[in-house]
C-alpha cells in the first residue's frame, strides 16, 4: 500500500476511516466497499482513505495493513484535501474527472464498482450477475425500499453500535439482525418460481414426502443443513442445485423434460415454497455482499462472548457457512482480514420465528379498506373544522423565458418528447425558473432534487451564471443526460451527484423539486427545511403517498387533530384523479383533494417556522400535476 499521483482519466474512489478494531474498518461501509474491490480485483479507481481531522500522514500505513486488500493501492488523505463536491456528500463517494460529477452512498458506489470492473474483464460474468435479475439488486432508493435501507443503512450501523457495545457490557440483540433472520425464513420469489417450485413438489413427491404446510412452512431444513463441498452436484435440496448451478456454471440443473401431468397441473396454491440459499433468494448477489462483513464481525462477538445466543439465528448461521463456498469469497475475504468461522452444527429441524408485532400492526393497517362514497365525507369533515384547499394567487402568471432566443441544449425540446409534451414542459419550467430567480442572489447555491434529466437545473444554471447549482438524482442514465447537455452548453456553474438525497449534506439556499414521486416531495421539505433553506416544489403521485421511517401523515398537528392516517391516504388517492381524460367533476374533486393533501404539508412546514403558499402552475393545463408549494424561513 502506497501514495498514488492521480490520474485525470480515472475515477478517484473515497472511503471514510473513524478507527479499526480486532481487523475490522470503521464504519462498515469501508469494509463492505474494500470487500466487493477484492472480490471483483478491481484496480480501475485511485482509492483515498479519508482519515479523521487535519493528519495527512501517509508514511505510517502498517496500522491499517491488515484489513486492507494487500495488492491494493491506495493514498491516505484528510477531509479537507477531498475535491468540493465530495466534501458536500456522504461517503463512500466516486468521482470523474474534472471533479463535477459524484456518486455518493453505498448502494450507488457499490454499483458502479460491479459495472466499472465487468467493463474492465468482460469475460468474468459473475461480477455482472451481483447485480441479480434485470440488474435492480439494490438499485431502489432506501427511502423507498425497506431492503435496500437493511442492507445499505440499519445493518451496518446497528452491528457498528452492537460491536461498541458488546466491548463494555453484554448488549442487547440488533433488531435488525433478528428482521434479517425474519426475512431469510420467508419464502422465495423469483422469476421462474412457478417453474421451480413445481420441479420441487416432483422432487418431493419423489422422495415420498408431502409439501410442507401451515404457517412455517419454509423455515427450511435446506437453510440449516451445512454444504458439502461439491454442493451443487450432491445436495438433495433443489434450491442449492439452482443456485450453485449458477456459480459453477453448470447450466443442467434444472430437469429439461416435460413434468408428469400431476405436477402440471397441480394449482399454484399447492406448489412448495422455495427457500432461501443467499440473502436475496436463490443466487448470490450485491446484497450478500454487503452483509458479509456485517455478519462477520456481528458473529465473532458472539461466538466469542455470548456462543449461546448462536442458536438464535440458524438461517442466518446457515447462510453464512454457505456463503463461504462461493468461489472466490474466501479469498477475497482473507485480503481483506476476515477468516471465516468455523461454526458448531446446528439443529437441523426448522424454528418457529417470534412474530413481530408491529409486521401484524403494518398488515393489519394495510389491509383497512378503504372508505366508500369517495372523499367527500373526508372534505366535508374538514370543512367542519373551517379547513379548506386554499390556493395563493400566481406572482406573474403571464411571465414566460423567451424559449426562441435560448440556445438548443437549455430547452426540453431537444429530450425524446412530443412537440406538445415539450411545450407543456417549457410552460412548467417558466413557472418554477420564475419563483426561484425572484429569491436567489449572487453566490447561491441551488439544489435540484429528483433533477431527472436536469430539465429545471440546466435552465438555473444557464439564468444563473454567478449561482451553484447542483442536480441531485438516483438514476445515473437520467443524470449523464443532464451532463452531456450541460457539456454542450458549456456550464462550468453545476454539479451532477448520483445519491439518494439524504446523502447530500451540504449547505445550500434553494431547493427545487419537479414533479417528485410521492414522499420525495416531503423529503424534499425536509431537507430545505433542516438547511433553513427556501424551497419551491411541485408534487406528483400522491397515491405513492404514505408513513415511512421518516414521515407520518397527516403531517400537521392542525390535520392530526381532524384526520385519521386512512382518511389522509384517502385524500391521496384521490389527488391523483386529475388527468385531462376523466370527467370534469372528477378533475374538480381531485384538484381539491391535491390541495388539502398540500395544505397539510405547507402547514407542517409553517410549523417549522416558514412562510408557505400553494400556489397553481399557469396555466393550469401544463400539468394534471399543478400545483407548487413555495416555503421561505422566516
């Protein structure tokens, strides 16, 4: 391990570094990351430890020798010697060359490793196949997929706190490590399970045996049974067939003849249910990935001080000594300072799994029906309390850009859209282009969220020129678009940053959103609101709307007092019916119910101690979705 020059043709990789205990890198994310760049022998990024306070001391490295890949380079720097844009952000974080293009968070980084090294050696397949079918494992937000926020955020940080912990006094059991347990005894789908699950129920029958049945079904003997070494030719569990078939490349797992017209027409109700062999079903994914170091160091501690609480987690016990027949882990591991254990056997017999009440509290609350006879009675109950969706007027409703004298790439013209959906966009922009130029002043910073192709941000950066904007976006096809138009226009005022917003830590005085799904509106207010910030937004897809880790609704204590979290989701559903095509009565109630569901968030931001209006896009056909919400602090 060394200093490096940098490269301008590469991409630098940043890791943060707080302390090492016993081998193992604090916090996790390091770990997590040095361990996907082991496994795929990746050597495409200038990697930087960043280490705590001013200390650029790169002379000394032994004391991180031994949780650090050996054939790995990597240079030792200090906070402030990160590039601005990282300083803004989370990390781990990559950036391009020049410096204006970050990707920040551990699922996104993570990503980029696996596709940098398959375009690296296109010929190891198996760095590609990480990111599971369709190329999604891990891909949704943690904002909105309670997985990818287990893996990337809860998991990591709860064995971080467990490992402190467990050095001063017998700690308490992660709940997310008994969520994890939870979910590795759920059954499996994949897309091809109708297909797998009938040649399970032939091997069942087969062997004499009938599907399991009742409630615990697939707590699984398969998941506690310990692997052979040539697992995936002598196991009698299907799963491990297919999903070790994959890893050794043995494509004849499954049976290629027609089944027995018993199995054929067995109904689906019928069929078992297929078991877990990796985190997320039947193949080895990102996700595995990303718990193995967690898992890990969570399992030294406990074979070390507390060996009788093992018995509490046999799939995950299970998994675990699976996962060490994955060819090449051990050994990416063992670079990286993690020697697997040796764990006792476990029982074999399936485990009945402590229901978790609040999962039947979150089940019994989506299974509510929903009120009948519409919104009205919601509306009227509120109107009852002199509630009413009340909307400020526009400042200037007939203010337009003069789209004609701008140069080609500012416009939305130049997307892959209509002629009409293009003039609909350019009427958007004018109305939220207009609200922030009345507030920003010289030396600003502008925050895009949910920028999409950067449609608002472009337009703010070319008005802009003495302002920082920055376009803040999960999808990175959506945000290279952005880049590439920016490019054109010759901008050197913008940032692009791939990361889920929360991963966005810098100051800024604007925020912006168009159209953000659902709570990426609340989000959004959050945001500027712990910024004190100003923010300009326009929501969409209300329907999406619903309690999160972060937000309950109603979120005002005003419509707290009036409406129940059911009634409130009704309001939402409701709020979505504005399309052009439905009758205008519809339209009418949905515009109402759009604007309660807006009055409830302006009203918690004024809580908070802001200035907020609704306000109506002009004119009102630009979007089904028009309405703004427009908060200053006070």
């Amino acid at each position: 391990m060394k200093g490096i020059k940098k490269s301008p043709a590469e991409e630098s990789l940043y890791l943060e570094y707080s302390h090492q205990t016993e081998g193992c890198i604090f916090p996790l994310h390091t770990s997590v990351t040095l361990f996907l760049l082991s496994y795929c022998e990746c050597k495409v990024f200038n990697v930087c430890l960043v280490l705590p306070g001013e200390s650029t001391d790169s002379s000394d490295t032994s004391f991180l020798k031994e949780a650090l890949p050996q054939d790995l380079e990597i240079q030792v720097i200090s906070k402030q010697a990160l590039p601005p844009i990282v300083q803004s952000c989370c990390l781990p974080a990559v950036v391009d060359h020049p410096d204006v293009f970050c990707r920040a968070g551990l699922a996104v980084v993570l990503r980029h490793i696996i596709q940098k090294s398959y375009e690296a050696e296109p010929s190891r397949k198996e760095i590609l196949e990480l990111l599971g079918f369709k190329k999604t494992c891990l891909k949704a937000c943690a904002e909105v997929s309670q997985w990818t926020r287990l893996c990337e955020l809860t998991i990591p940080l709860a064995v971080e706190n467990f490992l402190q912990e467990s050095s001063e006094h017998p700690p308490t059991i992660p709940e997310e490590i008994l969520e994890l347990e939870r979910k590795l005894s759920e059954p499996v789908r994949v897309h091809n399970d109708d297909k797998l699950r009938r040649q399970k129920l032939k091997q069942q029958k087969a062997a004499g045996s009938e599907p399991p049945s009742g409630k615990g079904k697939a707590k699984s003997k398969a998941g506690a049974q310990k692997i052979p070494k040539d697992s995936a030719a002598s196991s009698k569990s299907l799963e491990l067939k297919v999903a070790f078939s994959k890893l050794t490349v043995q494509e004849d797992a499954a049976a290629s003849h027609r089944e027995p017209s018993h199995i054929r027409k067995a109904k689906a109700a019928d069929l078992p249910p297929l078991e877990h062999v990796f985190a997320e079903g039947l193949y080895f994914t990102l996700a595995d990935i990303v718990l193995l170091p967690c898992v890990h160091h969570f399992l030294v501690i406990i074979c070390k001080k507390f060996s009788e609480k093992l018995q509490e987690f046999p799939l995950l016990t299970s998994w675990y000594q699976r996962i060490q027949e994955v060819p090449k882990v051990k050994t990416a591991a063992s670079k990286c300072g993690i020697y697997f254990l040796n764990l006792p056997e476990l029982l074999n017999s399936a485990r009945e799994q402590p229901v978790n009440p609040n999962e039947e509290a979150a089940v019994d609350e989506q299974n509510d029906p929903l009120f009948i006879g519409g919104p009205r009675p919601t509306m009227t109950k509120l109107m009852e309390k002199g509630i009413e969706a009340m909307f400020s007027p526009h400042p200037c409703p007939a203010w337009t850009l003069d789209w004609s004298s701008l140069p080609a790439a500012v416009s939305p013209k130049e997307g892959k859209m209509s002629t009409d959906r293009a003039l609909r966009k350019q009427q958007q922009l004018n109305n939220l282009v207009y609200l922030v130029l009345s507030q920003a002043k010289p030396g600003d910073r502008i925050v895009d969220f949910c920028s999409g192709g950067g449609h608002v941000g472009i337009v703010l950066a070319h008005m802009l020129p003495s302002c920082q904007v920055i376009l803040i976006e999960n999808k990175e096809l959506s945000l290279i678009r952005a880049k590439k138009r920016s490019d054109e226009l010759g901008l050197s005022n913008i940032w692009f940053i791939q990361a889920n917003m929360e991963y966005f830590t810098g100051m800024f005085n604007i925020g912006v959103a168009l159209h953000a799904c659902g709570v990426a509106t609340d989000m959004v207010i959050e945001h500027c609101i712990q910024t004190r910030a100003s923010f300009i937004t326009c929501p969409c897809c209300y329907g999406f709307i619903q309690n999160t880790s972060k937000f309950n609704f109603p979120k005002s204590e005003k419509f707290k007092k009036t409406l129940s979290y059911k009634e409130h989701m009704l309001l939402c559903r409701f709020a979505d019916q504005t399309a052009v095509q439905l009758p205008p009565e519809r339209r009418l109630i949905g515009k109402q119910c759009m604007g309660l569901v807006d009055l409830d968030r302006a009203t918690a931001a004024g809580e908070h101690g802001y200035s907020v209006q609704v306000i109506s896009m002009e004119p009102e056909s630009c979007s089904p979705k028009n309405n703004m919400i427009v908060g200053v602090p006070m």
